[in-house]
C-alpha cells in the first residue's frame, strides 16, 4: 500500500515511517508524532534516538511503550513510501487504560494480602482463645469427676455450655474467614435426604419454643432418599434456618419443605436439583430488613439483635455455603404473615430406595489408608472421617510404610494396585511392623486367590466400590483384631507446656487416668530433659518462648537421621488450621491433640500409644458407665445419623428430652398400676418414638416391648421398672459422654 504525506498528516494518531533496513531511518513524522518526540529533528533520525532505544522488533513484540511518561500501543504496518519499502507504526495512548489496569492489580494484591491477614488473625486469636479454655474446659471436666451436689453440677453444665457457646462462635468466624479466602472444602459423599431431615426436626424438637408451635416435614414423593452432599454442611444451613424460624415464631407452624421445583439452578446431567425450603408463620420481614441479610455480623434490626441474640454470622455463612455448592440461597417475607427462607442445589442420586443402614461408630479409630487414586482417596477419608475415624492418607507403598513406621494406628486400608508396589507385599510388611494392627485390602479386584492370601494373614478382604456403610463395617472388623501398641523403651510421658494453668490441668487430667507426666515450660528445656532417656513420648505447645514446638521437633528428628530412632512426638495445639489441615505430619510430628483436650481425648491416644494400660482403661470406663448391656445408653452412632452429630448441642438435646419426657415415664408407670392396657400401649408407642429419636435405643427397645406385650395382650408389666432404669441412667450417662468431646 502506498501512502502520501498528505494523508498521513490526518491521521488522528501520532504515527512516523521508518524505513525497513537495518538502518530504522525515519522517513516521515505527522505533527502529533512531533509533539511527543525527544526532538523536532526528526529526518533521517534513528528509531531508537527518537524514542529512546527503541527497535522495530521491539515494537513487533511490545504490547506497551513508555514515552516521555505516557504509556502508548504499537501498531505495526508495511508500506510502499515513495517508492521505499518501509514500515508505518501508529502510537496509540493507553495511559489511562494501563493505569487503572495496574490500579486494579494493586488493589486486588492488597485484597488478598488482607484476607491473609484476616486469616493469620483469626488463627492468632483461635490460638488466644483456646489455649485458656483449656483450662476452663479441663476444671470443669475434673469438677464433674469429684460428683458434686446437684447445685455445683448445674453451675458446672451451664459454665460448659457457656465455654462450648463461645468456641461455636469462635469456629463461626473461622468458617467465614475459609469461605472469604476460598479454603473451605465440601465433602461429597451419600446424604440420607429423609433421615436428615427427620433428624434436624427431632433435634430441635426438644429446644424451648413456643408451645403454640407445630413442627413439620413435607418431603416430596419424587425426592431421591440418598444424594451426593455435604450431610454436615446441609445440616447446618437447615438448623440455622430452623433455628431462626423458631426463635421468631409464637404460634403456628415451622415447615421443612423439600422438592424438586427448582427455579434458579439447573440439574446436572443425570442428576437432580433439589430446593429445600423453611417457612413459618412468624413476624415477617419489610423488604428494607431483608436486604440487610446474608451480610457478616448483620442482623435484622439491632432491636432484634437485642431481643434475641446471636452474632449475625448463621446467614451469611449459610449463603457462602450454597454458593460453595454452586447453588443460590434467599428468603421470601411478609410483614404479619412470616417468612421462608430457601436454597437450591445441583446434586446427583446415590440411591432411590429407602433404606435404613446403621454406620458403625469409628470414634477414636486411627486409620492408616495407602491409596493412590485421588478421587478414591479423598471418599475413603470423607467416609471415615464422617463416622468418627481419624485418617492418614498416603499414596505410595513407601510413604505407606514410612507412615506405620512412624506412629501406630488401629487399621491400615491398602489398595492392591499401588505406583511402587503390591498393596499384598505392604501388608506383609505391614504385619512385622505393626503386628497388633488391624488390615483392610480395599481393591478392585475380585481375585479368589488374593482373598485367601489376605485371610491367611488375618486381614479384611473389600471390593471396590463399597457403600460408605461397608467400609466402616470393614475398618470396624479389623479394628477389633487390633490390640494395645506399646511404645519401645521408656513409657514415661514430658510434656512441654508453658501456661501454668494449662499445666496444671493436664497434669489433674492424667493423674485421673493414672499416668505419670513431667512438666517443663520451654523447647530448651524439653530438649534437654528428652536427651536423658527417661522419656518415651514428648507432648509439645507449638508457640514457647526460647524455643519452640517447631524447633523441637526438628531438632530431635535432625538427631534421628540415619538411625532406626523415633520419637512419639505429639502437637499439644491451639492453632485449628494446623490440625484440620495436618501440616504437623509435614513439620514431624506424629499426631495432633487441639486445644481444649479432654479426657476421652487424652485416653484414646495414650491407649494408641500403649501409655494407658488397657486394664486401667477399662476400670475407669467401668467407674464412668456401670451399666452391663450389648446396647449403649446413648447411640453415639445413631446421633451422627438422626441429630447430624456427636457434639455437646446434640447431648443438650437430649437432656431436654429426658426432661420433656418425665410426665410421660409417670403416665406410664400409673397406667401400669391401673392395668389399664390399652394406655399402657399407647403411652408406650409414644415413649417409643421420641426415645429412638432421641437416640436412645435401650429406652426405645423396652418400651416397643411394653407395647407388643400390651397390643398382643401379653404380660408388660415386667417392662416397666426396666423402662424406669433405663429412663434414669440417660442423664449420667449425658453427662460421661460430655467428658469424651
């Protein structure tokens, strides 16, 4: 293309020919060219003396130039310039564009330097906080131990539930905090939809609201009964929504509606959309009032807020949590006439036939599991972990190895198809190890001969893939083949622990599980008491003046190297982020305790590492629980089912139950005196229900007897004074299980 210097001299944009030699002469400049230029001189001037250093290939690969402050775009073009081969470039000025592109950077890198601020904070202040409740928590517990008078024992329950509520809080914040920095993860394994749902109605049943209130559940025909989902994390939207419903209702209803009529979110292929909705018939809502929710620390009204409580993080956590599970959350409100609140979320179907499956109790169980398939890993744990289990994940035969070397654990599940290795050879190791563990091969393969050879050696045969239900199964067999472990050499435990109160408390907590422990406040100290040899495990704060947790450690394992030495070393922590994420695997250390520590806590890991004799435990278990029955008291496992945990608001629960259900036991036992069969069925049936609810099945078994016995017309007077004892042991038994949190 041919240009004239007249032409070129319209263009809006400053633009100069440069001839297309090795030489980069200018040939021509307009005057907006000029107006930028170091110099008026322009003909027969170099590129690079115009614009300061400048080539035409740079110009080819620059997005960006800088003159005389100004940020301008190249644009480069070949031309026929009389009669000259040359090359046009036009400068377009991007300076305000490059600016506010850079303004924008600066802000997003100081929005993410904030939430990491944010994070560190909330870590810092968890630490803070947890660190004295360890002591709070720890008194209370050995208070409790000394069976106070009834008054002491309820100042005690109520100082516990005021702790407990401060710690929910305090995990309220450290959720918002992950969800603001996109760290919070959703598990993804099977969600009973009905049985969730039943559970979070019978959980709130038992809290005070007004008695003019009626609960109800509208679940529709064509709901899957089992989806892939978080069951913790639906749960706590659903309680939160209930729980607000509850608070602001007098009279009326509050609803759990669960349906398939979406209206926001789509369903995946080959799978299903659900909305589940809570409405009630309270005061309702303005639509001034509604735009303030789902915003951190924001309530309604601050009338409101002084009314009723609460921190103002349920909601937006709740909305934070759906749009996690890439669904949307809102609410629909009247003024008089009261509000639904509602979410909905894409999911999947696991199963469409009813069904009813106990999970086994894994509580305290630590699992060792060497699988090496991402997605077949990460179910393994979300489906241990959900039934109590405490899980290592490996994903090589050496770093399997290397981790039962390491530390004890109960069961090891191994994979048959490992990068480095046959899952068959690992257990065989694995046996001259760790001889008293518990083993599961969990495999694809349906081989005869690899089920005989695992048999032979007293291991646990699973295909793959097993239901959530079978894996615990699995873990819960090997894990009954497994004895006590012992630590070699000296069994004396040191702890390193720089609060005095703190001190003070774990030493009281031990002396009741009748193990010996020296004290020391700092790093040095451990160091040096550790290298006397009377110590065969070390228990250590993380932050200690001198030296801390983590240069202990890294000092004893620099010793170790080259040795067949280790040292039980275990991380006494404040810091939640260290133990939900494991990092102290990654520092050396070999297991995790946080802060507030119980004694359940305490004697499920010295039982692990064989410091706890297993006579001793079971003597104090026996002192805790006196009750000789195949059934507990309460069903730890049936809580995590119906009531979505086994957590102190769960045994609050139940404790209102028991006093609900004092009138009923009275009825009972009169109706009984009356022989008046047909109550003594109907009280029974009722008594039934709501003690399986409330999860307890000795009281629910006793009382379907009393009722067979009464509808078939058959003796059921022998089940009542059995139906009284079973009623009065739940409230001991309350509170022993408040000791294992």
């Amino acid at each position: 293309m041919t240009y004239k210097p007249d032409l070129l001299d319209k263009i809006p944009l400053p633009c100069l020919i440069i001839t297309k030699d090795k030489s980069e002469s200018c040939l021509y400049a307009n005057d907006l060219f000029l107006e930028i230029a170091v110099s008026n001189a322009i003909k027969d001037q170099k590129l690079g003396q115009l614009i300061s250093g400048l080539t035409i290939g740079q110009c080819k690969t620059k997005s960006q130039i800088e003159i005389n402050g100004q940020i301008y775009k190249p644009t480069l073009q070949d031309i026929d310039y009389t009669g000259k081969k040359a090359t046009l470039i036009f400068l377009s000025n991007v300076t305000e564009l490059a600016q506010s592109t850079s303004k924008f950077k600066e802000a997003a890198n100081e929005a993410e330097a904030m939430i990491e601020l944010k994070s560190n904070f909330l870590a810092t202040m968890s630490h803070e906080i947890r660190t004295p409740m360890q002591s709070v928590f720890g008194l209370l517990e050995l208070i409790a131990e000394e069976k106070p008078q009834q008054s002491i024992m309820d100042m005690v329950t109520t100082a516990r539930e005021s702790a407990s509520g401060l710690l929910e809080i305090l995990d309220d914040i450290l959720d918002l905090a992950k969800l603001d920095a996109d760290k919070m993860e959703i598990d993804d394994f099977e969600v009973p939809v009905r049985l969730m749902a039943r559970g979070t109605l019978e959980a709130l049943s038992v809290k005070k609201h007004g008695p003019n209130v009626a609960m109800i559940d509208e679940i529709s025909e064509d709901v899957p009964f089992v989806i892939k989902g978080d069951p913790k994390r639906l749960r706590q939207i659903l309680m939160n929504f209930m729980s607000n419903a509850l608070k602001f209702t007098k009279k009326g209803h509050v609803k759990l509606r669960i349906h398939t009529n979406v209206e926001h979110v789509d369903a995946p292929k080959d799978g299903v959309a659900l909305r589940f909705e809570v409405e009630d018939t309270g005061m309702g809502m303005s639509e001034e009032v509604r735009s303030k929710l789902f915003q951190p620390f924001v309530q309604a009204d601050s009338s409101t807020a002084r009314k009723f409580g609460g921190t103002g993080l349920g909601l937006s956590i709740c909305k934070k949590l759906v749009e996690v599970m890439n669904g949307v959350i809102g609410v629909d409100s009247t003024p008089g006439k009261g509000s639904t609140f509602w979410f909905e979320i894409p999911t999947y179907i696991v199963g469409t036939d009813q069904t009813s499956v106990e999970l086994p109790n894994l509580d305290g169980i630590a699992v060792l599991s060497v699988e090496d398939h991402p997605q077949g890993g990460k179910e393994i744990v979300n489906s241990l972990r959900s039934m109590g289990a405490e899980v290592t994940l490996v994903t090589t035969y050496k770093e399997g190895l290397a981790m039962a070397k390491r530390r004890p654990f109960d069961v090891a599940v191994i994979d048959q198809g490992l990068p480095d290795g046959l899952g068959i050879d690992l257990l065989k190791e694995l046996s001259e190890i760790r001889p008293f563990m518990g083993q599961v091969m969990y495999t694809v393969r349906d081989d005869y001969g690899l089920q005989h050879a695992c048999k032979a050696m007293g291991a646990t045969y699973l295909v793959k893939p097993a239901s959530r239900a079978g894996l615990g199964e699995a873990v819960e067999a090997a894990s009954s083949h497994a004895s006590k472990h012992i630590v070699d050499g000296p069994q004396r435990l040191l702890i390193a622990e720089d609060t005095l109160s703190v001190q003070d408390v774990l030493r009281r907590q031990l002396e009741l599980l009748g193990v010996e422990a020296d004290f020391v406040e700092d790093g040095a100290e451990a160091l040096k008491a550790m290298a006397t040899g009377k110590y065969g495990i070390l228990m250590t704060d993380l932050h200690m003046p001198a030296v801390d947790g983590y240069e202990v450690v890294k000092t004893i394992r620099d010793k170790e190297k080259g040795t067949d030495l280790h040292t039980p070393i275990i991380v006494l922590t404040a810091d939640v982020q260290m133990a939900q994420r494991q990092a102290y695997l990654v520092e050396g250390f070999d297991e995790c305790l946080l802060k507030p520590v119980s004694l359940g806590q305490f004697r499920r890991l010295l039982m692990r590492w064989g410091i706890l004799s297993e006579e001793k435990n079971i003597e104090a278990l026996e002192e805790e629980n006196p009750t000789s029955t195949n059934k507990p008291i309460i069903d730890t496992v049936a809580m995590k089912n119906q009531l979505g945990a086994f957590d102190l608001d769960s045994l609050n629960m139940i404790r209102m139950f028991v006093e609900m259900t004092k009138p009923v036991i009275e009825k009972l036992i009169t109706a009984n005196e009356a022989k008046d069969t047909h109550q003594v069925g109907e009280i029974a049936h009722s008594l039934k229900g709501s003690a399986r609810s409330a999860c307890c099945m000795i009281l629910g078994d006793l009382a379907s007897d009393a009722q067979d016995a009464a509808e078939h017309n058959r003796a059921y007077d022998k089940f009542i004074p059995q139906i009284e004892k079973a009623f009065a042991d739940i409230p001991a038994e309350i509170e022993r299980l408040k000791k294992t949190l």
